[in-house]
C-alpha cells in the first residue's frame, strides 16, 4: 500500500526582487488529488512547482507536507516524489539500460515490468543500449516520463510534460495518464489541456498576483 502524502499551503508567496510571482496562495493537495497549475506564461507555474518539490523556498507563508498524517522534515521530501520538467537534465552519457538501473536502485520501481520492457512500451526497445547523448529531443522527453511515471512515489510532478513529443509520443503520454493509479497525487504545470485532462482541479496562478 503506497503511503499517503498530503501537502498544504498557507498564505504562499513567492517573490523574486521586488516582482511577486505570487502570493496569498492557500492550497489543499489531499493524498490522490489532480491538480493542474495553469496560466500565462510567467504566471509562476514552474515557480510554484518548484516550491512543491521542495526545490525552491517560499518568501512568505507556509508549505507542509504530511505522510501518512504525520508532519514530513524538508530533507525527506524528495523521496515522496517523482518530477518531469525541461530545466532537469538527464546524464546523457549513460545508456537508456544504465540510467534505468542506477535510477531503479535509487528509489524503487513502479509495477513488475522489466526495464526493456518500459522501452519497448515507449517506443525505445531498439536503443537501450545507445548513448543518451545520441537520443533525439522526444526520446530524452520520453525517458525522463518513464522514470518519473515508473518511480514508486506517492507524489507526481510535471511541467510542460510533452514537450519535444510528436503526435505518437503526446498518445503515448496520454496512456500513461490513463494507468496513473487512482491514489498517487498528481501536479501538471502546463497550458495544454491535453496535458492535465485528467486532473479534477485547476489553479490558475495569475488569480494570486497580490
């Protein structure tokens, strides 16, 4: 049973200088919720999304993250989650198969599937073994889903996750989206709407300027 993991924020603000990205946000992300942060370009998206991973810090208000109802320190948040987005990189001189299994001995795999076989289901059977250096934009994109979709997390994130992906690759995204297990908590920075289709809540960032 995957524990559940809740976050929570309160009057939420997030300054860069003197510009505030935004503020006075308060947000309730119960274990299992789908929640889309959507707006214009420079509303803050990728900003709150990394104030969520834990990998940016808010200017004022609070943000907690609960496993299980019990407050979680910052420093063990990262093992609650899996993230997707164009500012992290990959090791590009691993192959596919190596990637996967150093990632896969780090935090545990999702489901029973072998590594090849996340490949052959994203397309990449044939090319595990080649440098990821030699991968194209949408191959990278895919191999940076699979370890985030695959990683036995409670806590999804993504931002902008079809990005390089053609018209096969954003079908194959949506399957993803469709074997998301019901109680893994799922965030989606992202202005497409093909790409939080599932989500059951909006939170339009533009709305928590001041």
């Amino acid at each position: 049973m995957m524990d559940e993991v809740s976050i929570h924020l309160t009057r939420a603000g997030k300054r860069y200088n003197r510009d505030w990205i935004f503020r006075n946000l308060v947000l309730e992300l119960p274990s299992g919720s789908k929640t889309a942060l959507i707006g214009p370009n420079g509303s803050g998206k990728s900003t709150l999304l990394g104030v969520l991973s834990s990998f940016l810090s808010l200017s004022e208000g609070e943000i907690h993250w609960k496993k299980n109802g019990v407050m979680l320190e910052k420093e063990k948040i990262f093992e609650q989650i899996a993230i997707c987005a164009p500012y992290l990189d990959i090791p590009e001189m691993y192959s596919a198969t190596e990637l996967f299994e150093f990632h896969f001995g780090l935090k545990k795999k999702f489901g029973s599937a072998t590594n090849q076989a996340l490949l052959e289901n994203a397309g990449l059977g044939t090319v595990g073994n080649k440098l990821i250096r030699d991968y194209s934009s949408g191959m990278k994109q895919r191999i940076k889903l699979l370890l985030a979709f695959y990683s036995d997390v409670p806590v999804l994130l993504l931002d902008e996750p079809t990005s390089n992906l053609d018209a096969s690759g954003i079908n194959w995204y949506n399957r993803l989206l469709e074997e998301l297990p019901p109680h893994r908590t799922l965030i989606v920075a992202s202005n497409l709407g093909y790409e939080y289709e599932i989500c059951n809540q909006q939170l339009k960032l533009s709305d928590f300027k001041n």
